[in-house]
C-alpha cells in the first residue's frame, strides 16, 4: 500500500508560508518523501495502516488550502507511467524495506 498526499496550500502571507513549511517538514518526519512539488508519497504496510496515517496527517492539517490523500496498492503504484523524467529509486520509497513481523 501507498498514500499518497497531494496539497495547494496558499503562501501569500508570512503565517501562510509558515503554516506551508511546517506542514511540510511534519509529513517528512511522518515518513513521506516528495515525488513531485506538493505531491507526498509513503509506503503503508496494510490499508489500515494508511488510515491510521491519514487521521495522524488530519492533526495537523493548515488553516487554508486543498489537501487530499489517496490510498494506492503497489500494482497501481507501480503502474504509474512517467511520461517525461524517470523513476527516483531511493530506498525509502520501496516496500522492500518494508518488514512485516
């Protein structure tokens, strides 16, 4: 499984672009790392787990903006066509390092 979290947030003022950063900083420290500019992605090891993030993510939403989440198997994940650029492989975004005790 796969969440995937994609937001706009407006930046126009200086508690905008703070509430912007810290929103940012906080889904990297949750375990997600950035497949495009405001496009999140981390691996989940069960759909429940997921949803366990996305009610963790909901704690500290912004004041302002879009934010949505979508919940991905692997098969869709890695079906997803790159139609300019290529693939990031990091360790970070496999499920291979995923460990299910």
């Amino acid at each position: 499984m796969r969440l995937m979290v994609m937001f706009d947030l407006p930046t126009e003022t200086s508690k905008q672009r703070k509430q912007y950063r810290q929103f940012r900083k906080k889904l990297i420290n949750e375990g997600f790392i950035m497949i495009q500019y405001s496009v999140y992605v981390r691996v989940c090891t069960t759909k429940s787990a997921a949803e366990f993030l996305e009610k963790r993510i909901k704690d500290f939403l912004p004041d302002e903006g879009i934010i949505q989440s979508l919940v991905l198997t692997e098969k869709q994940y890695s079906d997803m066509h790159f139609l300019r650029g290529k693939m990031i492989e990091e360790v970070r975004n496999s499920s291979k390092r995923t460990v299910i005790l």
